[in-house]
C-alpha cells in the first residue's frame, strides 16, 4: 500500500469540494465518507469514492450530496516501499 495524509470534515449536503494540489511526483487525490474509509486505510485503494483525480497536480471538484464526516486524502500510491514525495501545495475548500 502508499503512504497518504488526510484531513477529516464533517461537510453538509449541497456542498461542492474543491482540492487543489501540487506535488513533485503522480498522487491520487480521494475524498471519501465515513464509511468507505476503513476499505481504504487497509488497501490504500477503495472502487467506492465520492471523488478522486491523480496526477502531479490539479483541481478535485465534487458534489456533496449527503451530509456526513469526509476524508479528503493526498496519497503516493506504491508497493510497500516508501517513496519520499514532495507536495508544493494543498488547498481544500467547501
């Protein structure tokens, strides 16, 4: 699995989230609910997402439609060995 960092939000339906990045390698970009989360932290992958963009930099906008506690995520996706990755900028917004 990657390695990955995360912040946690409790965001209201209707919301639109908007992550920003910028890093010195590809990353995947996630937002994800509550519950999709524990799939994630035990693969660092999950086919259930509300949204998820990858590259070494760009914009995730999506859609809130439901109103409960979000994981937005920057992860480094890899085999189990570390790859230190640099990330120039993260911005998120709802």
């Amino acid at each position: 699995s990657g390695h990955y960092s995360s912040v946690t939000e409790a965001i209201q339906a209707g919301s639109v989230v908007t992550i920003s990045w910028s890093a010195d390698a590809y990353v995947e970009v996630w937002v994800l609910t509550e519950t999709q989360y524990p799939s994630f932290t035990t693969l660092a992958y999950t086919s259930n997402y509300v949204g998820l963009k990858t590259g070494s930099s760009g914009t995730l906008t999506c859609p809130i439609n439901n109103t409960d506690t979000y994981y937005l995520i920057i992860s480094r996706p890899g085999n189990g060995l570390y790859t230190a990755t640099k990330i120039y900028s993260a911005t998120a917004s709802w």
